[in-house]
C-alpha cells in the first residue's frame, strides 16, 4: 500500500507517494500531455527501456552520469532535445534519477518556456529523503555547487524503493547520509540502527521525508528554519570542491556531520557527548568521519564561495543537543581550521 505525504507550497499543494512497484504505474500520475523523461546513462540501463513502455508518448533523454554533469553545459544541450521531442507550455518534464538529475532536469522545468510542469520520480536513497522534495533546482558553477538555480515544485513525487535493488552500497550510505541528518536535526527515531534495514526502507524513507516536509512547509524559501538542512553541508560543499568532486555528495555530508558537532563542542554550544554521538553514527553508517589528505586551509578558503556566506562572514548550522540546530555567524578561521586539522586521522 503506497502512503501519501501532503505537501503545502506557495504555489501549489503536491504530493509524495511511497510505494513498492509505484513505477509500474507511473502512466497513471503524469498528466497526459506531452511529457520527456530526462535520465542519466547509468539509470537509463535500468530502467530506460521499460519507462518508455509504461509511457510510450514520453521521449527519453539522457544526461552523462555524474556531478561533474550538473552544470549549464548540460541544461544547454537539453534545452533543443525538448524542441525537437515537441514538449510545449503544457507539457511536462520528469527527473527519473538521483539528485544530479534531479536538479538539473529541475532547472530546466523551471526555465523552458518560463516553466513546465515537473514530476520527480527520484532513484536514489539520497534523492528520495531530500533532493525530490521541497522544490530546490539548479547546477553548480565552476565556482562552486548550486550557484544558479530555482526554486520550482514538483506536481508528484513517485517513490517506489523497488528501484533502490540496483543501487551501489556506496549510494546508499550516502543517502543515509540525509537521513542521519535529518535524524540530527529533528527525529531522533531516524538515528536507530534498526530502523535501517533495506528491508524497512519504505518506513525509514516516510519518516525522513517527513522531516524534510516538516521544515520546507514551514519556510518554503529559506528564510529561517530550513537553512537547519543544511548541517554538515557548509563542510561537505568545500570538500566536494576541494577535492574535484571525487568526493561524492553524501560521504562530504558524512564528514560534515562530524565536523559540525566537533565545532559546536569546541564552541560551547554542546557536550562532548553529543558530538562523540555523531561521530558514532556517521562511522556506524559507515561514512568516512576524516577528511583524509585535504588540506583545512584551503577547505576554509573554499567555503568563502557559499552563497549562504553574506559578504564573507562565516555562517554554519550547528548543534546544541539532537533536535536542537542553531545557526552561528561569524566563526573565526582559526578555529574552523582547526577542527579541519583534528579531522586529519
Ligand atoms: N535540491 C536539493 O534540495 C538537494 C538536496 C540534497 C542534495 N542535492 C544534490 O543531489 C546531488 C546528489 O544526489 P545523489 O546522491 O542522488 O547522486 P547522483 O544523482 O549522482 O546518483 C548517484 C549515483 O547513483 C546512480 N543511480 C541512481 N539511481 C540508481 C539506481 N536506482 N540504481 C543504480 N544506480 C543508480 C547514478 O547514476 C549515480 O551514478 C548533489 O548534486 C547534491 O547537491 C540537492
Ligand atoms: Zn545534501
């Protein structure tokens, strides 16, 4: 039985379906004019044939695999395929993959003849519990991730964990990842071993996502409360810089985690045993807890780009017990750096 979450937006109310063999039925929620299906080459193995016979009007595109791909170049390229596959003002773009695909494939439902329809029919753990929802789109800059992009929600969300079958290992601790961090952030439950088995994952991608729902109903632009979903990712941005993107998203969050607690203890703002807790959960996830041979300084200096950093003054969500995020300003470098350097081995 597929569960239904409500989502309230600015512009439209939408909903996210959780369900095991949702895919199958997919005909049933994309409207029926004209629609593209944008994918990436790795997802199109597995299931690109058989989206084009569940929706033989739908023409499907693919990106290259990666994060590299997330970026202008991409969107150009995609841009005159939905001429040519005769998409128009009515008609609808759907994302069939993780977040890279997501977001770009979002961007570009936000731009094409000022905005089509969109429907995000996420494949990773990771795009299930956070990127699909809450309506964030848009590709990184050379100068750093995220720089240009929109806000654009998505008419469904169609989760059929089945897919998760053919995901790597390694993917699937990254989105763990985000479930930890919402777990962090509000929903201590999220932070139980137990609850992360495969066989559960319906269950735990619910009370996730439930998290993320919570938080972006309240402050759909990022004004308040939702720069929290934000912990651990002003670490993991300058990492995924830093080391060229070969640092996949959710391993740089895994990591950001655990610096983040460091840096609310060293600041006063938690006990040492909140943060020996994160550390804890991130390696039992088994996500990496150090930054390897980074260099701290100039992961600080990478972080300077964030867009979230006003006119260079230092902004990081922190921790004061789980449940409980607060945002500090104005950090000194010092300091950040050397947790960085603590997070060495
Ligand atoms: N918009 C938002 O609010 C938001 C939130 C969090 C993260 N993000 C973005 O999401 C991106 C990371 O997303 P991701 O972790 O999903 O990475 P990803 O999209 O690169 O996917 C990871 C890998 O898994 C493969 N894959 C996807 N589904 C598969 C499946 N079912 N079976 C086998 N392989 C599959 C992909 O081809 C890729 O190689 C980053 O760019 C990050 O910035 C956005
Ligand atoms: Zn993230």
């Amino acid at each position: 039985m597929a569960q239904n979450i409500n989502v309230t937006s600015p512009e439209f109310d939408y909903t996210i379906k959780i369900g095991s063999g949702l895919l199958d039925k997919i005909g049933e929620y994309v409207p029926a004019a004209p629609s593209v299906v944008i994918t990436n080459t790795t997802v199109a193995s597995f299931y690109g044939k058989r989206l084009s016979q569940l929706l033989p009007n739908s023409s499907v595109i693919t990106m290259p695999d990666g994060e590299q791909y997330k970026t202008l170049e991409t969107v150009n390229g995609l841009y005159p395929e939905l001429v040519t596959a005769g998409l128009d003002r009515s008609g609808t773009v759907m994302a069939l993959g993780g977040g890279v695909v997501g977001d770009t494939a979002g961007f570009v439902a936000a731009t094409y003849m000022r905005g089509v329809r969109f429907v995000q029919i996420p494949t990773t753990l990771l795009a299930m519990v956070d990127s699909s929802v809450g309506g964030k789109v848009g590709v990184d800059l050379p100068q750093g991730k995220n720089l240009v992009g929109a806000f654009k929600q998505p008419e469904v969300v169609i989760i059929d964990p089945d897919v998760l079958a053919t995901l790597p290992e390694r993917e699937w601790r990254c989105g763990m990842a985000e479930v930890i961090k919402h777990g962090f952030i509000a929903d201590e439950q999220l932070l139980q071993p137990e609850l992360w088995d495969k066989t559960q994952a319906e269950i735990l991608i619910a009370r996730a996502v439930a998290v993320k729902v919570k938080i972006v109903q309240e402050d759909p632009y990022e004004k308040t409360v939702r720069a929290y979903l934000n912990l651990g990712h002003t670490f993991a941005h300058a990492i995924e810089r830093v080391s060229q993107y070969s640092w996949p998203h959710g391993e740089a969050v895994g990591v950001g985690l655990v610096a983040a607690a460091r840096l609310s203890y060293v600041l006063g703002l938690c006990s040492a045993e909140l943060s020996e807790k994160v550390e804890k959960v991130v390696s039992t996830v088994g996500l990496p807890t150090r930054i390897g041979d980074l260099d701290p300084a100039e992961l600080f200096a990478a972080m300077g780009s964030d867009k979230k950093w006003q006119a260079g003054h230092s902004r990081f969500v922190l921790l004061k017990a789980i449940g409980q995020p607060v945002i500090a300003h104005d950090v000194e470098a010092g300091v950040v750096i050397e947790t960085l350097r603590q997070l060495k081995s």
